[in-house]
C-alpha cells in the first residue's frame, strides 16, 4: 500500500470536512457530510488519473488532468441542489460556492500540491467565518433592521414568512437560521426599511401567517 495516497486522501476528508462543519454549524443544506464527501472524491479522481499516467503513459498519449476538469465542472449538479428560492431571497449561493471550493482543495491535494491546497483551505475557512461576521457588522452601520422570529420549521414556512415581509416592499438582506428546536425554528431577517413601513402592522401580518410563534423587530 502507498501511504502518501492515503494520506493525500484523509488529508482531503479532514480539510472538507471542517468547511462543511462550519456549514452544518449556520444550518445550511450541504453539510459536513457532504463537503467531505466532495473533497475526498475529488482527491480520489486526482489520485486515480496520476496512476493511470504512471501507468499507461509510455503506451499512449494521456493527460492527467482530464478526469480533474470533470470534477470542477461536474460539481455543478450538486451546487444547484443547495440554491433555493424563499419568496423574495435566493439563498445557498455560498454554500454552492464552498462546494466548488472542496472540490478545488480536493484535487490540490490529490494531486500532491499540499502548499496550494492547504492555502486554499485556509482562506476559505477564514472567508466563511471571518467576512459572515463583517457582514454583519457592515449591516449595522448602514442601518439594516432585524427581524426575529419563532416559527414553525416544516416546508414552504419561509417562503410565507418572506412573501409577506416582500408585501410591505422591504428588502431582505440576510437570513439567519439561528437554532431549531423540535417543531420550531429561530431564524433572524436582515431587512431595510423604507421609511415608510408601519413597523406594527408589519408585525401584525407576520403574526397572521399561520405557524407564527413570536415576532421581533429591533
């Protein structure tokens, strides 16, 4: 057995693994489970063409990177499976985004290039950690509201709650699924006001939607 393929291949499950951590964390729909999964079968296609090269090259012309560009453009199918539409939102472009990004670092370090590949792991993760808190940060000076609420968590809740909130013509910035909890979920609208918006009976329609437990607005 080559240990350096084995290691190349639980170097790639540790990296993917603790970005789609960081995923499962904010509650997104590709996980730890399945970042792991990406990069380590990435790695693997990148293992598997340097062995074939190896192997065959005296016999015929091969390029190793072939089975590698299959993956960067094959991610796709599975990036478009975490992008959603909630009424007036589009939500799970950086999820697909970090998907591509494994499947990236997976290939760096299948084909030996631990330098760029951990490099890449690095700021990816700082990406994902350091700029969500920027953002947030950003969205309280440019005087963005929030709006929390205890909802119910089963299918097409969040697409009443934002179909209302898109009726008052407010802008919907970021959603923040804070926590769930058996049947109900926490979840934090970033939203702007116009200045117009009657902040009580924008509170009393969301009240109405059916499966509404508690509404904040701060």
């Amino acid at each position: 057995m080559e240990w350096g393929i084995v290691l190349r291949l639980l170097l790639a499950t540790f990296l993917g693994g603790i970005i789609g951590l960081e995923r499962e964390l904010v509650n997104r729909p590709a996980g730890l489970r399945t970042h792991t999964l990406v990069c380590l079968g990435a790695a693997l296609i990148m293992v598997t063409s340097e062995s074939l090269f190896q192997e065959y090259h005296h016999l015929v012309n091969l390029d190793p990177a072939r089975l590698g560009a299959q993956v960067v453009s094959g991610i796709g199918f599975l990036g478009a499976g975490t992008i959603m539409k909630d009424g007036h939102r589009i939500r799970g472009l950086t999820t697909a985004a970090s998907l591509w990004v494994v499947g990236c670092i997976g290939l760096a370090i299948g084909a030996g290039f631990y330098t760029g590949g951990i490099a890449a792991f690095v700021l990816a993760y700082i990406t994902l950690i350091c700029l969500r808190r920027f953002e947030r940060l950003f969205a309280k000076k440019v005087g963005l509201t929030s709006i929390a609420m205890t909802i119910a968590d089963m299918p097409g809740q969040l697409a009443q709650v934002t179909g209302v909130i898109g009726r008052f013509k407010v802008q919907i910035r970021d959603i923040d699924i804070v926590d769930t909890d058996g049947d109900f979920m926490d979840v934090v609208f970033s939203v702007s006001l116009p200045p117009v918006v009657d902040k009580d009976a924008l509170i009393a329609e969301l009240k109405r939607v059916e499966g509404t437990e508690e509404v904040s607005i701060s």
